[in-house]
C-alpha cells in the first residue's frame, strides 16, 4: 500500500486527484491539506466525495508529510520548489501538478513566472513526467514534474512527427481551446458563467507559460531548438482540450505512411489513441478519462493537421500524475486508470 | 461470469450500460443489438468506447439471446414486452429499461402509452427495480422493470414520508427538473443546442407518463390512493435530476425528527445519501454515479421541501439496472458500481 | 431630453441599463458611477457598447448628479438609501433598481437585510414600481423602487387569481429557475462556470430575501395577509427566470375561466403577454426583451399551475426601471423597450 | 416602405430576419413563406415574435412574391437558383442567404454542392455582398449573394493585409469556431444538446464549402490565386464565430503600422469595429449585433495572428442581408441595425 499525501487539495486538480485515488487499490490517501480549509471534512467541500472519503484537511505540517510514500503537490507555482527539497531528503518522492519544475532553465522560469528557481537542485533531478516520452526516466524518479494540460496535448500530438525531422520547424502552429476548469477554482470575475458560457475568446495570444514548456520539449525531442505559435483559447465548457496543430512537411508524404508512423509510435500505449486518418476526435470522448486521442489529416499535400484531445483534468493533469505514481512504484501503469470516458 | 446481452445499444441508456457492464469485474457483453447499424463496431458510435469494446452491432437475434444470462432492454416501449416472454422462457432474465413492465395496470398502460398491453402473464410476474423498496423481490426476479428517472427521484425521496402517513396525501407536489439526456437520443428539433441550451421551459404540465408510475408506486407504499401533481422541466445540461418535493404534515414535527426519520430509513443503503438537514444538493455531485442524494427543509412548521437529486443515466437507467443485476445474480449489490462523481 | 445617471454602473444591471438607455429616443445618459473604475472608459469595461458610448466612469459625485432628472441606482443594498435623500431634495427622481425601497415595512428590512433603515422617510413615499399594478402611483412618483426579479415573475403570474381571492391563501408554491446572471457579476467560487454549469441545484430554501418582498406586495394586492414556500434553483444559464407557481383553487372553475381571466387582466399591458391555455412559455421566448409571458394550466381540477417567464436582467431589472422612467417623465410606456427576444 | 418577402422563413436565418426586419422603420414584411408549416402563425413557431408579428406562413406562391420590392432566400442551396430569374424579370430584387450566387465558377459551385448551377445568367449579374469591399456594386445590384458566415469573419480578418500584398499567401491558416446554430435548424443528432454541449470538436478539416468562397474573394482582394487551410470548428454555444487567422509577414512590420493599416481600411465603416492592438474580442460582444470586431496581435516578429468575431446569424446572416438592403433601396446603411450586442 502506497501511502499518499496531497498538499493543496481545494483545487480542481486536488478533486480529479481524490477521484481517482480514492478507489485506486494499491493506495492509501492519508494525508490532504489546506491552511485555508484546515479541520474542515473534505466531502463538505467537494460533496461528490460524499460516502468515498473520510479524511479532514490539516495544514501542510512536515511531521505527517515525511512519513508518507509520495507527496502530489497540488498547489499554485512557487509552492512545491519550498517543500520538495526537505521530502526528498527523508525519502518521500514527490509528484508536482505544478509549474515548478517543468521548465530546466531557471532564467526562462524565472521570465514567465516573475520569481527566481529556489531549488535549483531538485529542479536538476526533476524528471518530466510524460511517461510516451520519458518512461524510463520516469520509472527512476524522485521527483515528477508532471505536464501542463496544453503540453500535453500539443506535445504528444506533433512530437512524432518533429522526432523524425519531417516538419518543417519554422511553421509550427498550436491553436488550441480549452474548457473554463483549465484556469482553475479560483473567484475570477472572467471565469463567472454569465462571463464565459455562449462566448468563445482567445487570451494570451502575445505569449503564454506553456509556450516555453513546449517548446523546450519539442525541441528536445526533435533535437532542434524550435519555436512555435501557441494561442490558447477559453471554451464555454467544463473540461477538455481540443489542440488543431499545423504543420508542413519537408518533402511529401502519404496520408497511409504519415497515419503508419503515428500507429506505430504509440502502438502499446495503453493511453494515446490514434483514430482513424480523417477522424474528428470530440472532447468528450475523453471526459473524465486519462486518454490522449489524435487524428491525421492532410487536407493538401504537405499542409498536415494534427487533432489532440484531452481532458485537461485527467491526462492533463490528475491522471497523468496518477500514471506517474504506477510507474515509480513499479505499478502497472494503468491501475486504477481504466475509467470508460463519460459520453454524454 | 454473467452473460449479457443488450437490446438497443445505440442510445443514451445503451451507451451508459456500457459504460458500468464492460468493466464489471462479474460480466461478459457478449451481445448488443441495433437494427439500424447492424455490423457496425459499437465504439465507431461511441468513440468513448474506444480501447473497451471490440464488439459489433448485431441484429436482435434470438439464437444469440437465448445463450444469455440476461438481457437488457434499452428500447423503446412496446419492444421488450415482445421478446421477453420467450426469453423468459428460455431462462433468460430480463431487465427492461423502458417502460413496459413498470405499470401493473393495464389499462393505465394503455391509457399513457398509447397501445394495449401484449405480454400480460410477463407483467404479472415482473418486479419493480427499485431496490431500496423491493430488495427481497428483485433478488427472486426473473423479470425486473427499471424505474422511470423522475419516479426514481420522487419515490425516493417522498416514500420515507409517505410510508409513515405523515404528509397530507392530497397536497403533493413534485417540481422536477431534468437534463436533455432524458429525453433519449433521437434527432428532434426541440433537443437541439441552439433550441434547449441557455434556456428553461416546464413541458407535459397537463400530464405526463412518469406520474401514473409515481402515483402507483407511492400509493403502494403509503397505503394510500393518492395523486400527485408533477411539472417536468427541460434545463440546459446534459445529465441530471432535480425534484424539488413539497409535502405538508399532517401534524407539528421537529427538524431532528424528519432528519432521524430518513437518517433511519437509508442506514446502510449503498446509494442513497441522505445529506445534513438543510443542505441543497447539485446535480452535478452524483454526475456519473450511481447515488441519489436526499436533503430535507421546513421552511415553515410544517411545510417540508425535500430536494432529491440523480444522474438521470445511473440511478435513474443504466446504473440502478445494474445494481438489479447484482442483487438478481447473488453478487454484491454495489459491485463495479463504486464511481465517484465527476466534479466539476 | 432626459438627463440621467447611472451609480453603479460596473454589474450586469449597470450594462443593462446602458444597452437600452443609450439607445432610448429621449434619453441622454451623462453620469455614470464607479468608484472603483473611476477613470476608465466604459466599453473598455464592457467591450459589446464599442461604438455605443464614449462616457468613462466617474466617482459619485453629488455635484454632477444634482444636476441630472433621474438617477439609476444599480447597487447593493445600502447605497441608495443613504443618496436618495438629497437627490430628492434637489429635485432629481430616483429609481432605485436595489433593494432599499422595494419593503416597506422597516422591521421586515432590517430582518432580512442585516441594518437598519437609514431613510425611513424616503421609504414612505416610495413607490412600488410594478407598473400593471402599481400605473398611477408610478406616474407621480419621485422615488420609485424597483421589483426584485423574482417578484416580478411570481407577482405578475400570481396576482389575478389572488386580487379576485380564488385561490386558498395558505397552499402556494412558488418554485423559481433563474439564470446566473441574477446573482450578479461577483467573484464567488459558486458562479464560476465549472461549479454552476451543467448543474441544477435549490439555495436559500429556508428563505430568500425576496420571499417578504413577494408576500407583502401579494398580500396587499389580494387583501389578505398571506405567506407563501418560495424556493429558487440556479439554473445552468446565463439569463431567465422561470416561476412554476402552484395554487389550489376556492371553487371549482373552468379552464375558459381561468384563462378569461387573465387575459382580461393584462389585455392592453405591453408587456405581458398571456400565452393560450396550456402553454409552455421559455425562458429563451424573452430573451433581451422587456416582457412577461404567462401560461395557465389546470392538470386536475382546481389544481392550478401558472408558468411565468421574464428576462430577469430586463423585465426583472433593468427593462421595468426603463419603463418605470417613461412613465415618470410622461413618455409612452414603451418608448425604447420594443426589443424582440434574441432566438436562438 | 419597402415591401419585403421571405421564402424559407422556418430556419435560424429566418427568425432573425424578422427580430431585425420587423422594427425597421422602412420596411413592411408582408409574406413570409413555408411549404410545411404554410397556414401556421408564425409566432407559434416563434415565440419570441408573439406581439411582434401577425404573419402566418405561405407557400412560395408567385403572384404574392411578384408584388413585392424585395424578397430574401433563407433557404438550403438548390432552392434560390430556381426561383431568382423570374423575380428579377418582374422587378423584384433578391437577396440570397443561401449559397446558390457565392460562387462564380460554377464548376467549383457543382463540385462542392453537388449539383450543377441552374441560373448562370442570373449568376453572372449577382454581386457578391459584403458592403465593406462591394458596396458600389451592391448599391446597383439587382440580386445580392449574402456571404456565409465564416467567410464574413475571415475575408474582414484577412482582407486588409491581403489587399496590400503583404503577407506570404502560402502560409494562410484560419481556424474557425462556430456556435451550433451554424448548423442551421435541422434535427440531427450530432447538434442535440447532449452531443454537442460541453464539447469541442473539428469537422470537415479535409475540406468545407467556405473554403473555396473565402479563397475566391479572397483571392480577387489580393490579386493573387490564393490557397488556405480552413478549419472550422463546433463550439458549445449557441450564436458567434471566433476566427483565428495565421499569416506571415514578407517584410518586418512594426506593431504599430499593422494596427494603422487596419484602422484606416476600416475607418468610417459603421459594422466593422478594429480594436486596440494586443486584444481578445470575445463572441459575446457581438452577440446579436451587426458587427465584426477584429484585433490584431504579432507575438513574434513576422507572425501574425488576427482575431475576428462575429455573430453568425447577424453580421453573418439576417443582419448582413439587412444591410444589403438598405444600400440597395439607398437607406443608410445602419438603419434598423444599430442594436448593441447582448452582454451577458
């Protein structure tokens, strides 16, 4: 039994995690905390809970949190660069749904984050956790730095097309929508129904925080320093994350051998679909399901179209830190993940 | 292993009994049915089902359903009481989520479905689903009629009451509000987004199909010929149910008391939540799952409100067809049935 | 030309006001009011009146509003009553779309609205701006409170059987839908689209502030002190408000009747709009419109249910103070208030 | 008074050319028509038309449309073609909505409507009406071919930059989201609120009818045969297009020049609104107004992303139309279109 700790459990996030730890059988979730909240039962906050949890939030204190297995930091950036170090030092692996360590640079985290990297070591070990990326570096890990919900999707839709140098780099385009939980639980008027629901917008069209984190990724993974044009939207909807992704192909190709590399990459890959050459993937064949699925489409020669979808809560978040965890603890990487996505 | 069968497998109901049989750790589908997209792999419909089900529409077959276990209906009224006598026959059990076997008297049938009814003899020996009331009853069944979703609700959350005599039985009056979902997935134009979202509208205030099913039910088990008024509502959501219930007492009683009341009634139910007296239940704290959630009010000595919420496909369909399934099969009533709602 | 201010302008009742006064043929808005944004234009505030509005907010300044005929107050609770005064003093008229003229009876305020009444004597001559009730005090009123949005719905659906004393006093029922604009444009986590969409859930069961104000005006109009179960829901939409209201009638009476009586009652009114018997009005029908659509329905005999539909941010706000102004300036009744519903 | 006829006046486009006709000053809708619903008041298919309209439906007859000055199509392609020739002998002008006249090549018309074009003559005359860049041409026109939607939210977006050469052809990606009412007012089940709220999804990303409306005009603006990559989306709302249009610079261009570009190309147009440098129109300030708001962004030097919003069924349809008409009968261009869009 894996003991478990969630620090900063108020959020989104902390839910979706609790969701799927709860029932998960080789975990205990021990441990939950919120100063805010501190003493309060956590299925009064969150009452789908109601009958699957009996725990209180506590404020975050050391003495419960180092005798655990696995902390997931839940918590807003510049929280888990100040807990991880003293974990890790008593043996607690920790996993951050956070922005801390995702970007190795601390000059480019400093610029999109507007503080200095406080834990330049732990962030030197961090491993990015996308497991059809990093799997085995994942498997060693101490400390996860688990993928923005965007990353995510944009990441595993053109990384094996970028992996074989047949796009062109300069002509990367992410468009890419997403459902209103994505900026978390907080009180933001913008974020209100009567703001957001029958209404679609784009924000951060200049420059967005995850556009660093792709790109140092892609880059690596293509092994050439890439730029790409990220423009993220605000969806009237719940969950989900719809990528469109453009690109151009160096020399041309067929639709069969372009769906071929795809089929093939992520051939056993218990969480990335690839559908049929044409397919439309909907958000909400992914809704409450730790699933990547991707179609292909080349609507003129050399001009692909790539379609990623996610839930932003579960593979975009609380359940790729879950298939994190089955990793590191040498788990079957699917436990407790095979939930059947909720449609309609 | 339980072998089953599913007959018209390409709705809402259809697609939610799959969601809960195909990781049902005691159950094999080995067949659903569709005349319309016979041959059809079932996930190509329902791209949620990807990575879970290999199967292929079939057309309804005896041959095959004869093998079977049970089967379940997920038709539209008129078809089960057709083929379930012969399947009975057979020694197949049947549960039907339409409504042919849910009203004992024919002639009320008749009157609100618009045809005579054809298989009498199977409606004589049919059980009414709901568990909470007719546990006994469902673990003897061969035949189980799967409550309507608004009765489900109401009876839930009246019958505790009722079943005391301490409501005026002339004064009820059930406000019921429900998600799109409810009316079946089939392409009319009232049902379409533009038409429903953003929107409320009460529909069949003069009469609809689920009150003689109430009234039926709660005159059972009040011991009482009573009548109730009952306003559906279309709200602009897809899953849920919403009946706000208003009884008046026949005499003064305490807060703490109408809470002991259905505190008492509900120990130990898996699925009925009976939240602290006062509270408001959203819909959205049981999407997905198969729990009714039960909060009771006095405003005013004497008039109670109780709210009463469902996801109108898992306890008001798929998932209460299921626990049937397990307390008609001898296995645990809550088995592969422990979702936690999906929230947000 | 009327010269009118507007304080509060920052909330769904401020843009409200301004969508259907900047148009208005006799109206010139030339003041209008936020601390907070003092400075700011207005459609940088609300980017849909670009092209519409060039004012910027100002601070409330009493030398600016001195000067105008009427002042808007679109404020919480609590503001109005500490300027209204001496705005009257100085001959301006107030129109007071809060709630601090709307009962008056300063016990019952204080009550519901945690403070004292600090203009009791402003509270005297206020006028209870209703207009198909309350025409010629309107006409001559220097301060005129107007409805709650919820009262709007349920007096106007209510008030026919009750001024002809029809229906038994002591069973009514109002069960209320409304959209979620009509909480506000607040930060709170509740409203946040993930939290209120696809949900559907009661609040304030126990009571609602606007239950005093709904008995005390239908008490007055039916010539019986009455009490009545109010219960509102929030609905997963933006606008609307849906009023379900349940009566028992006296004595027998025949559809025609009921239904005689009502279009009897609002022939000639502008804006409400008696549907034929056995109607379902929704809330979409007024959508952006300053109307009332009423249905009348008698599912048994003498159990009455009358469905009420308003826009609550027009006919329940903004639109009914537009008309409560024409009326007090002597225009007629509609001038810029013939806005046909957005559908879809 | 302009006497004004409608055929097809059962759809989306339908009902709102009558919330803008109906109120215009200058006009009187005499017939309205339907085979289907002919004989049926038109406000009881439209209830939000209840005080506004006395219509009943009609058919298509000859002899009442012949009298009229102007009579606008809402109908599916096919029906326009058919019917155009004989009301432009008798004098009466045209508007199509449909999208019988877009498309001057009549083999790309046949290609990708599947038919062959029936009124070839009439085509070669029909101007094609958006006011913005053919408004002399639509002052003479005898027969208007009203755009489509998206192509109205990416020729505006597009066009200035185009126009002057600027930009690389080669690199031109528009990717589009539409609310459903896009889709018009057809049962399918793909657009039932179930399937298509709380979800995003692409469709036809190999190929859709706008895609070779907006490269034509496109194509004419620029002086150069032009390709793009078209990519509309289905959104989870009922009205608005959000179009994300990519370009790349051939030359360094400051951010200031690209703003003045745009400004003076859209200065003095009264629907055509170019925000601030740096902006994020959201669908919702347009809602039901007659606008296109456009904002312009240079995240990286030479890529440029261009947002531009319109109400589909307003600047994208009826309000459009209306426009149209009022050049054509030498009215103001604004007249009866100077609503300010519904905020929330």
């Amino acid at each position: 039994m894996i003991h478990v700790g969630i620090v900063g459990g108020t959020g989104y996030t902390g839910v979706e995690l609790l969701r799927l730890l709860l029932p998960h059988p080789e975990v205990e979730v021990t441990v939950i905390t919120s100063r805010a909240e501190a003493g309060q039962r956590v299925d009064e906050h969150f009452p789908n809970l109601r009958g699957h949890c009996d725990l209180c939030y506590t404020t975050p204190d050391p003495a419960l949190l180092d005798q655990l297995d696995v902390v997931f930091f839940a918590t807003p950036h510049g929280v888990a660069m100040d807990r991880a170090p003293e974990l890790l030092a008593k043996g607690v692996r920790v996993i951050d749904l956070g922005a801390d360590f995702r970007l190795s640079d601390t000059e480019v985290f400093a610029q999109w984050y507007g503080m200095a990297h406080r834990a330049p070591a732990a962030l030197a070990e961090a491993c990015y956790g996308l497991p059809e990326y990093y799997r085995a570096q994942v498997s060693e890990a101490r400390l996860v730095a688990n993928p923005g919900c965007y990353p995510t999707a944009v990441i595993l839709g053109f990384a094996p097309l970028l992996a074989t140098g047949l796009l062109n780099e300069e002509l990367l385009i992410a468009d890419c929508k997403s459902g209103v939980s994505g900026a978390g639980r907080s009180a933001k008027v913008g974020l209100l129904l009567p703001e957001a629901a029958d209404s679609v917008s784009a924000y951060g069209v200049s420059g967005h925080r995850h556009r660093p984190e792709i790109e140092a990724v892609l880059s690596a993974i293509s092994g050439t320093e890439l730029e790409m044009q990220f423009t993220p939207h605000l969806m009237p909807m719940i969950r989900g994350i719809h990528a469109t992704l453009y690109g151009r192909l160096r020399r041309p190709m067929r639709d069969t051998a372009l769906q071929e590399l795809y089929a093939r990459r992520y051939a056993g890959e218990p969480f990335v679909d690839v559908m049929p050459f044409g397919s439309h993937p909907a958000t909400r064949s992914v809704r409450g399901a730790n699933v990547c699925r991707i179609a292909l489409h080349q609507p003129r020669p050399g001009q692909v179209v790539i379609l990623s979808v996610i839930d932003n809560l579960v593979k975009g978040a609380a359940g790729q830190a879950v298939q994190n965890m089955n990793r590191m603890f040498s788990l079957p990487e699917d436990l407790g993940l095979a939930h059947v996505a909720l449609l309609p």
